[in-house]
C-alpha cells in the first residue's frame, strides 16, 4: 500500500516549500483592466465637464458663412485728417455717395473705419455721424491690438 501513494508521484519524493508545479511567470492582468475601466469611466464623465466654459443657449439662424473673397468698405482718415475711401482720396462732401455707389447690400453694409491716433477725435466723430446720418448703422472703428 506504501508504495501504491508513491507511485502516482513524478519523481518519487517531493520536497517541502517549492510548489508542485513550478514557479508561474505570468502576470495576473485582471486588477490591471480594473482599473483601467475605472479610470476610462472617470474620464468619460469628467471630459465633459472639462471642455465646457459658461453655460450658453445659441440662437438658431439661418445665417450663410461670411464673404471672405469679398473686401470689407473701409475708410479711412489719415493724420492730416484726409479722408480716404477704399484706399483713394475723397472729399468730406463726396462720402456719402461714393459710398452709397460702393456699397452692394445697401444701408446693412458693414463699414470699418480706420483712423490715426494723433488726429483730434472730433474728426473721427464727425465722420462717424455722416455715416450714421446717411443711413449706416454699422460702422466699426478699427484698431490694433496691444503688442505687450
């Protein structure tokens, strides 16, 4: 009967403390992609959170994209206080018709108005309100941006 029990066993006697099928070099994966999963669903609800700044309900329009082929009307005023339309000289008195000439969506045409920085600011107002008397509403007065 003795020797039945040792039969069944490989190589006869087994010693103590070293496992009966060797040691295992494989790595066990599964805490691994729990925690993967764990951190795929903390991202998933927390990039939302991240992408957005302030909360803000879009008007919807029917609105086509800008014309950029088209070149904005601009006029502008230089330091000697002469005024310039589309790049050519014009009369303060010749203005407002060259402009209505110019300008194919009429009195919703957006008009940019560039001025020198050391002429008198009741030039730049003075033409701004014969813009606006004659029918323009949207005029812009342009600037550059601060370099520091």
């Amino acid at each position: 009967m003795g020797m039945s029990m040792a039969a069944g066993r490989k190589g006869g006697r087994r010693r103590r403390g070293v496992p009966r099928y060797g040691a295992m070099a494989d790595i066990n994966m599964t805490p691994f992609i729990d925690i993967m999963l764990v951190l795929l669903i903390i991202f998933m609800v927390a990039a939302p959170l991240l992408a957005t700044g302030v909360a803000v309900d879009l008007p919807q329009t029917k609105a086509g994209p800008l014309n950029i082929d088209q070149k904005p009307i601009s006029i502008a005023i230089n330091d000697q206080g002469q005024l310039f339309l589309m790049d050519a000289p014009v009369a303060n008195e010749d203005l407002i018709a060259k402009l209505q000439g110019i300008a194919k969506d009429g009195f919703d045409e957006r008009i940019y108005l560039r001025a020198d920085k050391g002429i008198l600011y009741g030039r730049v107002a003075e033409v701004m309100a014969s813009l606006t008397a004659a029918g323009y509403k949207k005029v812009a007065l342009v600037t550059e941006t601060d370099k520091h």
